[in-house]
C-alpha cells in the first residue's frame, strides 16, 4: 500500500504542471532517514544506541544545512520623506498619464480615433506631461542617484511618444521597433528605480548601450 502511494505521488507530480516532484522525492528522502533513525525494533540490538544517535545528527546536520541555505527575510529600506513625496506626486501623476495613453492607442487599434487625432493628443498632451513631471524629479533631485533613475525613465518614455509619432507619420517599422526599444529602456529604469528603493543599493553600471 505504501509503495502504491510513492508511485501515485511521483506520477501525479510529472503529469500535472506546476507540481515540484523534488518536494516528494525529498520528503521520501527525509521520512527514510527518520524511520531509520527512530524506529524501535522488537529486539534492542547490540550498537542501537549508537545508530539512533548517529540518525539524530544526520537530521540536524541537514536541518542546520537548510537554515543556513534559506535566505534572510528581505527589509524594505526607509525611504527619506521628501523622496517618498515626490515619488507619490510622480505616480499618480504617471498613473493619469499611463491610462490616457492606453486609452488613445486603444482608439486607434479600433478604429475609433484617427491617425490625425492620435498624433495631436500625444503631441498637445502626453509629451508635455512627461516632460512636465521630467522638470519636476529634475528640480527636486538634489543629486540623489535614486531620482536620476527616476528621470531617465520620464525622459525615455518622452522619448519612446516622440519616436511613436513618426511611426504613425511615416508607416516606417523600424520607426515602431525603435520606439519599442526606447519603451523597453524606459522600463528597465524603472525597474532599477523601484528595486533602488526597496534596497537602498546602487544597481549594477548600466552599459554603453543606455
């Protein structure tokens, strides 16, 4: 009966996506070693002392093993307050602007709003409140690494709407490809802005193609 319920368990692990079959061979593993180390057999042989001893250091030495290996429970760094209010001001602000966008460029797909309008909106409207909230992490920088992040993200979201148009403009996919590029180069900043915070570490040089 046991050995059906192994056999049950291991299979079910390989069919059934997301299952860690490591997880049952290691708790097979483990209940073997503590069976072994704390059954209490009919007769007491000559040496069980010494093996039941030897079984409980096994199970403690991988128990400090896997302590050891588990990693620190991860503190969120304090974040100074005139930081922290800017970048509160800067979401929501991005939010307004993040939702504007997708709304437009879902009009478009749609059929909803022309080429004409489309461009005028990103030109009359999202490229001066990007560059509006650039001139606002500018101001309040004072030099802090963290907002350089900040406002290189701004800036190449900025970026990445200038180069949209004149893909709409000129039908060009290298156009759309490049201000793909340039929105995929706005998130990684963001994503080096955000980890920043959390850690209060500088993130790894960024390279020559930044």
């Amino acid at each position: 009966l046991l050995a059906g319920v192994v056999f049950y368990s291991l299979v079910i692990g390989f069919l059934i996506p997301g299952i860690d079959n490591a997880a049952h061979v290691g708790g097979l593993a483990a209940g073997l070693v503590l069976g072994a180390a704390l059954a209490v057999p009919l007769e007491v042989p000559a040496g069980a002392t010494w093996r039941a001893l030897a079984g409980w250091a096994l199970v403690t030495a991988a128990s400090a093993a896997l302590w050891q290996a588990t990693p620190a429970p991860h503190h969120r760094a304090p974040i100074d307050p005139a930081l922290a209010q800017l970048n509160a001001r800067v979401a929501a602000d991005e939010e307004d602007l993040v939702g504007r966008y997708e709304t437009l460029v879902d009009g478009l797909r749609q059929g909803r709003i022309g080429e004409a309008e489309t461009i005028d909106q990103i030109e009359q409207d999202l490229i001066p409140g990007w560059r509006r909230l650039e001139q606002q992490v500018a101001a309040a920088g004072h030099g802090d690494w963290r907002v350089v992040l900040l406002h290189n993200y701004l800036a190449k979201r900025r970026d990445a709407l200038q180069v949209l148009v004149m893909a709409i403009r000129s039908h060009e996919p290298r156009a759309l490809e490049l201000a793909n590029a340039l929105q995929a180069q706005a998130d990684q900043f963001l994503i080096e802005y955000n980890m920043a915070l959390s850690s209060g570490r500088r993130p790894p040089p960024v390279g020559p193609s930044r």
